[in-house]
C-alpha cells in the first residue's frame, strides 16, 4: 500500500520555524484581527468577506502546529 504524504504549504512551512511563544503571539493577534472583520462585517464596512475566512483557517493552521510542537515538547 502507498503511503499517504500530505503536502506542505508554504504558510505552514513558515509557521513550523517559529517558537512556541512565537506561535502564542501570533496566534493572538491573528484572533484579534477576526473578531475586528467580523466586527465589521457585522457593520457593512467590511468589503472583502474571504478575509474572515482565510482569518479562520489560519488560526487553525497556527493552532495545530502549536499543538504539534507541544507535544514534540513533551516527548
């Protein structure tokens, strides 16, 4: 059976090069910046909607390799 490799993005590269403080504030900021579109979004100011969405998927890309490395961490 072949094996499954998953491919790397280059935004998951960049973010596996970071400290686990690093990851922490960025991950921070990367949520503040979500609430502040969907807090425009609520108010019609926000032009583009895809923001949000690409604000989504990197906080769940920041929270995986975050618990990736916690766990190498504790090995």
């Amino acid at each position: 059976m072949a094996k499954v490799t998953k491919k790397t993005t280059k935004k998951e590269v960049d973010l596996t090069k970071k400290t686990v403080a690093e990851l922490n504030a960025e991950l921070i900021t990367t949520q503040t910046d979500l609430v502040e579109a969907k807090r425009s979004h609520a108010a019609r100011e926000l032009v583009s909607t895809v923001r949000i969405k690409d604000l989504r998927r990197q906080v769940a890309r920041i929270k995986t390799v975050l618990s990736h490395k916690i766990k190498e961490e504790t090995k």
